[in-house]
C-alpha cells in the first residue's frame, strides 16, 4: 500500500484519522469486521483468495483488513464519494490487488462499475446502506447476488438495534456516546471536524468540492434514509434470491445480516 504520493499526502495518516473518526462512533467496529472475515474464510473452498467486492467501502477500511487477513486476495471497492476515493486510489495506488471503483448504489446501474466477468466470494459493506431508501437497499441486495459465486456471501453490518430490547435501546445508546465523547475529549475528529481537515487539505480540496456538490444537489448531508430491523434485512436478502440468511454478528446496536448464494 503506498504511504504517500508526489503530492507528498500521507495516505496512511489519512487511514488512521478515519478509523479514529468512525471507532468513535462504532467502538465495536474492529469487532464486526473481523466477524465478517470470519464468516468469509468459512465460505471459502479455498481460503487463500478470496475476491471481494467492498461496497460503499470509503477509504477502503474493508479492502484493508481482507489484505491483512488474506494477502492473496483480490478487492473491488466502491463508492460515490470524490474525496474519500481520491483517499483510497491514493492508499491504493501502487496495490494490483485492489481496484478503486465509482458508482452510485442509488441508481441500479451501478453494477456497470463492477467487473463481473469473475465471480465475487463475498460481498461487504458497512456502516453504509443506510444511506439509501428502503427499495434501493432491497435493490443492491437482489443486484448483487448476480456477481457472487454459488455459495458466495453479502453481508451488511449497519445500525440494526434489536427491537425485543427496546426500552434498552436507549441505554445502549448513551453507552456508546460516552465512549464517543471521551474519544472526542482525547482529540479523535468528529465527522464534521474530520470533513473539515479534508477540505483543508490542498490534495482533497478539489475532490471534497465535488463532494459537497453532489450532496448539496441530493438532499444535504443527512446520511439516514432508512432504518431498518435485522428481521426486515434478512427477509429483503430472502427476497432477493439468497438461499440462506442470518446474522454473523451482534453488537450493543449494530448488527452484520448475511445472505449466502444457492450451493451448486
Ligand atoms: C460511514 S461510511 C463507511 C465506509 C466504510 N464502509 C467503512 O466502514 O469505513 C459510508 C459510506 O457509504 C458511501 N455511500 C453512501 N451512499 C452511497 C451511494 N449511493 N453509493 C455508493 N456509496 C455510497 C459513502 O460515500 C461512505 O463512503
């Protein structure tokens, strides 16, 4: 993975910035990704390789840690975001086992993006698809699975609090957020502070504009478009053709539904 360009950007100081932003608000998120890795290596045939399609992936948090836990492996990650894959092209750039995509989960065209004349193993996402309406996450999850191999797994980890634990719920939540706010205290960015340092960054300037136009275009930058339960994700991964679903894993109010293709 390259540390920094001619530009003289420390990609990897900007990897480190955004796991510290997101742990703030997720402190269970290496948890989950491991999880998912878990669950990955059992699905494999062979676990040396696998092909992964890291959705809405950012950064490339994703893509990171398939390379650590598999170093053979092959990664495709996508996003819409100008600045944060001018971060991950920049991280990535010297790295054949990663290619850096751009779409739109929001237009079902999006799987035009994505090479598919090899079939995936898995794909991941996190702590993303809330950011799409109920019918495109219902869409990405039927679309996706004509780019999984027989037996290949989706899995989505996002923000599905339990609602047998509703008068919890709340409890849970203000655990979270004082875990947040001492990490806060201790100098790790907000979001908004966090798009603030990109924005004064002469590399991502440029791409954090394009950024901001394209959500000042959409409907501002609110990123909650729809919350659903694990119930409602898995029934919507039935709906969309996997032959097995369930849960890889729990948190406090997060969860990762996983949906695995028909065997051969
Ligand atoms: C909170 S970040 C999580 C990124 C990464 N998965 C991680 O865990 O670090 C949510 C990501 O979803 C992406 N995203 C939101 N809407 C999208 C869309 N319509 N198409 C593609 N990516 C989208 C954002 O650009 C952002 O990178």
């Amino acid at each position: 993975m390259s540390q920094t360009t001619t530009s003289g950007t420390d990609w990897e100081n900007w990897q480190r910035q955004w796991d510290a932003q997101q742990e703030a608000y997720l402190p269970d998120r290496e948890q989950r990704f491991a999880a998912m890795l878990d669950a990955v290596e059992a699905s494999l045939n062979s676990p040396a390789a696998p092909r992964v399609l890291d959705l809405a992936g950012g950064t490339g948090s994703i893509s990171r840690r398939v390379l650590q836990r598999f170093p053979q492996a092959s990664t495709v990650m996508l996003d819409v975001d100008a600045a944060l894959l001018t971060i991950a092209r920049g991280t990535f750039a010297d790295d054949v086992r990663v290619q850096v995509v751009s779409g739109d989960l929001g237009d079902r065209n999006w799987l035009a993006a994505v090479d598919s004349t090899v079939p995936f193993d898995a794909v991941l996402t996190a702590t993303a698809l809330h950011w799409l309406p109920e019918d495109r996450v219902a869409g990405v999850y039927a679309e996706a699975r004509s780019l999984l191999r027989p037996g290949g797994l989706f899995i989505n980890a996002d923000y599905m609090p339990d609602p047998g634990l509703e008068s919890l719920t709340e409890g849970l939540a203000a655990v979270e957020r004082r875990v947040r706010d001492a990490r806060w205290a201790n100098g790790v960015h907000s979001w908004e502070g966090w798009w603030e340092a990109v924005r004064a960054d002469p590399a991502l300037a440029g791409p954090a504009a394009e950024r901001d136009a394209f959500y000042a275009a959409r409907r501002g930058d609110d990123h909650t478009e729809w919350l659903a339960s694990s119930a409602w994700h898995l029934e919507a991964m039935r709906a969309g053709g996997y032959a097995e679903t369930g849960l890889v894993w729990r948190g406090l109010l997060d969860a990762a539904v996983t949906g695995r293709t028909a065997l051969l």
